[in-house]
C-alpha cells in the first residue's frame, strides 16, 4: 500500500496523476486550451485624448462644457466626444465598469483598473505644456510613475486593511494587476506636436519618430516589470491627415482620394510601421507575455474613404465647431463662445453627431467610435489575429 491506497488501484493513480500534470502544463504553455475566452479582472489604460475617461478634465476642469457628452452621458463626462470612447466599449465588453481617470478624486473607484490617459498627452516629454502651451504635462513617463504610485499604495493600504480587517480599499489585488489587460493609444500628439513647431517639416516629423517610439518601448518595458502583467492591446495612432484641425490649419497640404491631406497621413503609417516593428522587438525581449498590435489607422481611414457604407455623412467636417470648410476654428471650439451679430453664442453641436465621424475637430463621435471598437475586437485588425476576449493568449505561430 502506498498512501492507504491499495496497490491494486497504483495504475489508476499513476494515470490520474499524470492527467492532472499534463493538463496543467497544457494550460500554462497554451491558455488558450483552459477557457475560451479571457477573464480580464481590470484593465489599465495608458494614452491620450483618445481614451481619456476624465483625465485632463479633473486636472483642469475648464477644457470641457457642453455640449460635450451630449449623446450618451447628456452632460460632459471627461471624455472628447459626445459620448463614448472605445476604451468604454472595450471596458463594457468584459461586463467591467467604464474606467475611473487616475487624477479624479471624486467619487473615483479603482476595483476594476484605472485610466492614465489625459487629452493631449504625448510619449515624450512636449515642448509647450498647459496652460503655457497645448499638451498635457501628464506624458506617458507620468502615466508610468502614476500607476507604479497606485499599485504601491495598493499593495500598502491592502496590508494595512488586513490587519484592522477593513474593506473599503477599492483597488485591484496584487494578483489582479497580473491578470489585467494592459491598453495603449498614445502617439498622435507626438506627430501633431512636430506639425505645429516653427521651422519644422515633414520630414523632420518623420525623423523624430524612431525616437518617439523608443520612449514607447521604454515605458512599456517599465510597465511589464513592475506590474506582473502579461496581456497587453496597442493602438497604432489614426489617419490624422484626415482630422479637420490638420485640414484646417495647412489647407496648402496635398490631399488624397478622400480629402485628406496625404503626406500627413504618411507620416502616422511611418509611425505605425515602426511602432509594429517595436513591438516584434518587444515580443522577443518578454516571450511570456501576450502583446497584440492594433492597426486602428485602417478602420479609422474607411469611415473616411466609405462614409456611406457605415451611415456616416461629411466625414471631413466638424459636428461641433465653427467657421470654414471643415467646421472648425483654431480660436474658438466647441462648447466655446463667440459673438454674431453683437450677441454672444455657443459653439454647438451638428445635432447629428450619430451620422458624423468627427465630433470637435480633432476626436471622433460615439457612433464613429462604436464602429472602430466593432471591427478591431474582431482580431482582424491584430497581429496576432485574435480577438480582442483573447487578447490573453499568444499567437500559436
């Protein structure tokens, strides 16, 4: 007898054991064959104004006023659009609440992951920051050094609450930030940033972009070694030849088959190009971890090229602005005030905003967003080519 067990019942044992040992190695080597889907705990976002929940806006409470958030919020909440964002689609998918901005004190709920992201924002350190300038000083660095700051007093306070048997810390576990899914949409700034300083072209924007990239691969190397986290989701940046605030200011720029000002938008694939490369580095450097690259660009630029084909209207223009071609003004813009006629107005909205792709100038409208979130979270946009519920596991390749 070995155990108490008879030595009749050994092979049954010995099969049992190793059952259980092939399974679990089955499991650790390739997820994908534990469950179908992944179970995301929480969700940490790092990025710009096109994933922030309220960032920028607790920060300087002044940059949003209706008719912000118009379409699903019915007041601004901290988001650049009329409604939602597609780091809300995403957080919703998983059944998660819509992600607390990091730099908000009211109210704010971190149970479930938080939100670096501020309008804005770039990878590296901006010339100009507000008020003295237009970019957040909240860059991805400072993203970095805020969720090492929260996972600290996390892990401080869970200690603490242990000991006096509290519980009202609403932080993930230690465990949670291993699980969580990491998401990235941060670079379009960079680009915007190098457009609009003095005495620079193109092709200096084009030049600087190695560089921008390598601060991104520096603060995601930094994000994976003190999180524990092994999934993670990366936006390349959108077509922003097509945005009307670059449309408006270089109206000399050559446009492309849709309007767009193409050498604009050759610079962001540039950008996406060696961004893709990046990450290729960066799977070699961490072979544990699940790094999906996200080409946002291509669906973003259809809603341009086939507006028609997804409902959409006037794709290049503006629903909430005021002046020119395109509905905007680098002056005044949404929500802001003007004077016509000698009485003073507010810059509204289109009152369409479900048939526009473009909400203020600079950012998309919920239904473009919508849109965006339904086609990538297919995987067909990723590389690796998984959906976005398996954004967990590593390609097979």
């Amino acid at each position: 007898m070995i155990f108490g067990l008879p030595c009749s019942n050994m092979e049954s044992l010995t099969s049992l054991l190793y059952s259980c040992i092939l399974l679990w190695f089955v499991t650790m080597i390739h997820p994908i064959f534990a469950s179908e889907h992944c179970d995301f705990p929480a969700i940490f976002n790092f990025g710009d104004s096109n994933s922030d929940t309220g960032g920028l806006a607790s920060a300087f409470p002044a940059f949003l006023t209706p008719p912000y958030g118009e379409t699903y919020f019915h007041e601004p909440a901290g988001r650049f659009s009329d409604g939602r964002l597609i780091i809300d689609f995403i957080a919703k998918s998983f059944e998660l609440p819509y992600l607390s901005a990091y730099l908000n004190s009211l109210g704010t709920k971190f149970d479930h992951g938080a939100n670096f992201a501020t309008a804005a924002s770039t990878i590296r350190l901006p010339n100009r920051i507000i008020p003295g300038g237009g970019f957040s000083p909240f860059y991805l660095d400072i993203q970095y050094t805020q969720f090492v700051r929260l996972k600290s007093v996390s892990e401080t306070t869970r200690k603490r609450s242990c000991k006096t048997h509290a519980r009202t810390w609403l932080t993930p576990k230690d465990e949670e930030f291993k699980r969580a899914l990491y998401t990235f949409d941060i670079g379009q700034n960079d680009l915007g940033e190098g457009f609009f300083a003095n005495n620079t072209s193109i092709q200096d924007v084009n030049a600087s972009v190695p560089d921008i990239v390598n601060s991104f691969s520096t603060n995601f190397k930094n994000i994976y070694n003190i999180s524990g986290g092994r999934s993670f989701w990366i936006h390349n940046t959108g077509p922003i030849g097509c945005l009307p605030y670059i449309l408006a200011n270089f109206p000399s720029a050559e446009r492309d088959e849709a309007g767009c000002a193409k050498h604009f938008n050759e610079v962001a694939q540039y950008f996406n190009y060696v961004l893709k490369q990046a990450v290729v580095q960066l799977r070699k450097d961490f072979p544990l971890a699940a790094i999906t690259y996200v080409d946002v660009y291509s669906v973003k630029y259809s809603l341009f090229t086939e507006p028609h084909k997804y409902g959409f209207e006037l794709p290049l223009v503006a629903c909430c602005g005021h002046g020119g071609k395109y509905n905007y003004s680098g002056t005044v813009g949404c929500g802001g005030t003007i004077t016509v006629n000698g009485s003073q107005i507010i810059v509204g909205s289109c009152g369409q905003a479900s048939v526009r792709v473009n909400w203020d100038g600079g950012h998309y409208t919920e239904a473009a967003n919508k849109i965006v979130f339904d086609k990538i979270s297919t995987g067909a946009f990723s590389d690796p080519p998984l959906p976005l519920r398996r954004a967990c596991y590593k390609s097979s390749a």
